[in-house]
C-alpha cells in the first residue's frame, strides 16, 4: 500500500491530488483532487490508479455559458458541486428572467418545469394549480357553471331571493 504522500501531487487524466479526505463508510481511502478545468472533486485510490476517475465531471458535459434554459440564462460554470445520492455533480451559475441567481446541474437545466429560479418554480406551481382547479382570471369558474336555483328558490333565479322579514327582494352575487 502506499504512502499519503505518495499520491499527493500525483496527476491522473485531467486530476491533480491535493490531499487525503476521511475514508468512504466502505473503508476506501478517498482524495481530494483539482481538476484542470478548475473544479474539485473527491475520489477513491482504486479509481484513481485504475482510470475510472480521470477528471470532475466536466468533460461530460459542454460549456453551456451563454445559452438560454426555460427562464435561465448560464453565466458559467461555478466551484459548487450538486449532491445526487452518494455522488456530486457541477453546478452551473444561472441568472432567471426575474433576476435572481440559482445554481442547477446539466440535468436540471435540461428539463424544462426546473429551468427557473425557486421563486419563479413556486409560482408556476401555485399557477398551475390554479388553472387544474378551474380558475380564470381570479374566478373559479366551475363555481360559477352550475346556474341552477336551490330548492328552496322561490324566484327562479340563482341568488335573487324574497326577504319576507321586509317584504323585498334581494339579489346577491357570492363568491
């Protein structure tokens, strides 16, 4: 088995190792690396040495700096990593239509009911919502549809009715 130091400054593909990390719950010994591209990533001896692990992901993926996703426009490619399981992913720096700046992975960016910021995602969904449960313009029109008078209406009108108390009539519109 090797050294510590033995791996530190050691260059595998597009990595360079920088220093020891805590080892994986398997008991794999695990290093951080710099990736020529300028990322980070953490990676294990055995694929290290035996080439599975070559660079931090960035060769996967193209530069997507300047290209427009659904409201997200990339600025570049930023030093934070996405967490998907046991593994992390780039992250890109985004800027959304309404201004804000969100990080997204590739695959986020790919999909387009994620391609915005979280505040723009949350009105999409309240939206969206609104619309399935029949709403326009700010009036649930399937409350309204049904024009039919109760029972009980003596006028034959949905919402006019007889005020005997004062001897009137009343109509009224309810939302």
């Amino acid at each position: 088995m090797r050294n510590d130091q033995d791996m530190i400054g050691r260059r595998f593909g597009k990595l360079i190792v920088i220093s020891r990390e805590p080892s994986d719950p398997g008991g794999r010994r695990r290093w951080l690396c710099r990736c020529d591209c300028g990322g980070v990533c953490t990676a294990t001896t055995g694929n290290l040495n035996s080439g599975r692990t070559t660079n931090c992901g960035c060769r996967k993926s193209p530069d997507l700096t300047g290209m427009v996703f659904g409201r997200l426009t990339v600025l570049g490619r930023s030093d934070r990593r996405g967490s998907r399981g046991r593994r992390t992913t780039p992250q890109w720096e985004c800027r959304c239509e309404c201004g804000a700046i969100t990080y997204k992975a590739t695959d986020s960016l790919k999909s387009p009911h994620l391609s915005m910021c979280a505040a723009c995602a949350a009105a999409y969904a309240a939206s969206g919502a609104r619309a399935a449960a029949g709403f326009v313009e700010g009036t649930q029109l399937s409350k309204i549809r049904d024009m039919t008078p109760g029972k009980a209406n003596t006028s034959g009108y949905r919402g006019v009715y007889h005020v005997k108390r004062h001897d009137y009539w009343r109509a009224e519109i309810r939302f």
